[in-house]
C-alpha cells in the first residue's frame, strides 16, 4: 500500500478517535468490539486494574520502571470527574500496597479541567497529595493546544507544593517556553507531539523537530532535571545517547508504550539507562487505540481483516 493510502488511513482515524458516536457503536457492537481489543490487548495493559497489576509485575521483574494511567478523557460532570478520581486514589493505592515500581499518569481533562477550576483543582489536590503519602510520582499528560494553558496553570500550582508531580511537554510546538518549566522540581516527559496542530502551533515530523527535541531534552539535563525521553525514534535514541554524558545517567530514562518495543527497552536496561513502560488500562481503550493505529495504519489493516474473518 502507498504512502498516500496510509497517510489517508491514519487521518481518517485520526478523525474516528474523536466521534463519539463511532466510538458508542463499536464499543456497543460485541462482535466489533471483540476484534478491536483483541488488537488493543497488545497495547493496553487490560480492561480492570487487576489485570494491569500482573502486566506491571512482569515489567518490573523484567527490571523496567511503569507508569500507569487509568484511560479516559474529557469528563463533562463533576460525577464523572469524581468516578475518575477515585479510581486514581484506588491505582495509587494497590501501587503503593504492593510494592510497584510505578507511577501514575493522567489527562486533567479525565478529572474535570472542562468542568470547572474547583472541580479540577480539588480533584488534582486530591490524587497528588494521595499520591506524595503513598511515595508515588505523578506525570500530567499534555493535551491539545487548546488545553494547554490551563493543564500549565494546574501544574504551576500544584508543583509549587508537591515535589511528586512531573509534566509532560510536546517538542513540536513552536513558541512554548520551555525554560519556565525548568525551575520546579518534578520531572519532564519529554514527546514529539501526537496533536493534529496547525503548521503556525506546531513542527511537522522531520530535521527541525528532531533538532528541538535534543535542544530541549540537553536543556532539561543541564538544569539538573530529571527526565523521560518518550520516543520510539530509534535514531533520535541513540542520537541522545552519544550526546549525553555518562554524568546524566541517573537524571535520564527512556520511555516508551507499552507494546510497541518491549526489546529496545530491555537492550536499553542492559547498557545502564533507566528505562520506563507506559500502559493504561480501562474500557476506555478505543480512543487510545485509534491514536495507535493512526500512527501505524498497516495494523488497522490487519484488524479489519481479522474483523471480516469473524464475521464470515
């Protein structure tokens, strides 16, 4: 299949991850349902905590740090919110109890950021606190260029009294600074940008995003940072690598999702880098898995075929 074709794909998908009544038809089909999350359980670590828990051992016997987040975003109720929340009290807590190498991660637009400020606020306070009781780091994702402000004034707030909570910043965009983040304590996730942001906002994959990528990640090092590399870029890996002194060793690590390169991560943890798996859970899978196969659309093929087999 030609570039064009799969580029047309991964748009398409792109596009069915934000269509809530796409998303309501599959995730009531029990026939369709069936064949996405097959593909999703390579993915995912499961539907239930309890099956994320046993994917979580295995990572960390395999000597590779997890982070976890419980999938879901943009709650529209104080209810859902709160329902979010207390899962996220309830992840902490099975961590904490049993031992886990994890931390946790998590959209402020599951926990009420479209809400209001006191929902978020009270919400966010909730988990990060919880989580600095239970010694658990806590990694806000980034969202969408609309939400970023107000996911950065949530951060802003909550890092000035917790030291356990770290920020996730996109490298593809173009006028973000990045300095101001570097003089709080928490850790920086470091991504290219999953968004579908106009050309003026953001970098398109290539040279200049890739050289802002090691600009930005060479900045948080020499700040004394700690950070994650979260790229499956191999090249840009090892690029890091070779620029990166054996000094910073300890204030790196490499992350990546879960399922898609289970034996960089190992090779990594063989040459002395800390190394990170990201897995979610939840039965909201389906938009996190759409996002998955638009960044690799020959896999939705693969599904649909699965599909048509089930269905004849």
């Amino acid at each position: 299949m030609d570039h064009t074709a799969l580029s047309t794909i991964s748009e398409a998908l792109k596009h069915l991850a934000k269509n809530q009544k796409v998303k309501d038809y599959i995730l009531n089909h029990p026939k369709l349902y069936k064949v996405l999350l097959h593909g999703a359980r390579k993915l995912i670590g499961g539907e239930t905590l309890q099956e994320c828990v046993l994917e979580v051992i295995r990572l960390n016997h395999l000597g590779i740090h997890t982070t976890v987040d419980f999938c879901g975003e943009n709650t529209n109720s104080e209810k859902q919110a709160h329902q979010a929340t207390v899962e996220f009290l309830k992840l902490i807590t099975t961590i904490a109890q049993q031992g886990l190498n994890s931390s946790i991660s998590l959209d402020l637009s599951h926990i009420g950021l479209s809400v209001s400020d006191s929902c978020i606020e009270n919400n966010l306070n909730q988990i990060v606190s919880h989580a600095k009781k239970n010694n658990v780091e806590v990694m806000i994702s980034m969202e969408d260029f609309e939400k970023m402000e107000k996911v950065l004034e949530q951060y802003f707030h909550q890092a000035k009294k917790f030291e356990n909570i770290g920020i996730t910043v996109q490298a593809y965009l173009r006028h973000f600074d990045f300095e101001e983040i570097m003089h709080l304590p928490g850790k920086i996730r470091i991504v290219k940008g999953a968004f579908e942001e106009p050309e003026s906002v953001a970098f398109g994959r290539g040279e200049s995003l890739d050289n802002q990528y090691l600009r930005i990640v060479q900045m948080a090092l020499q700040h004394g940072k700690k950070v994650s590399v979260g790229t499956h870029d191999i090249r840009l890996i090892e690029q890091m690598i070779e620029l990166s002194d054996t000094k910073f060793h300890e204030n790196i690590e490499f992350e990546m999702l879960h399922g898609v390169n289970e034996a960089k991560l190992i090779e990594l943890k063989q040459r002395g880098f800390q190394v990170r798996d990201y897995l979610i859970y939840g039965k909201e899978w389906y938009l996190y898995y759409c996002h998955r196969l638009a960044e690799n659309p020959m896999n939705f093929i693969e599904a649909f075929s699965r599909m048509a087999y089930f269905e004849g």
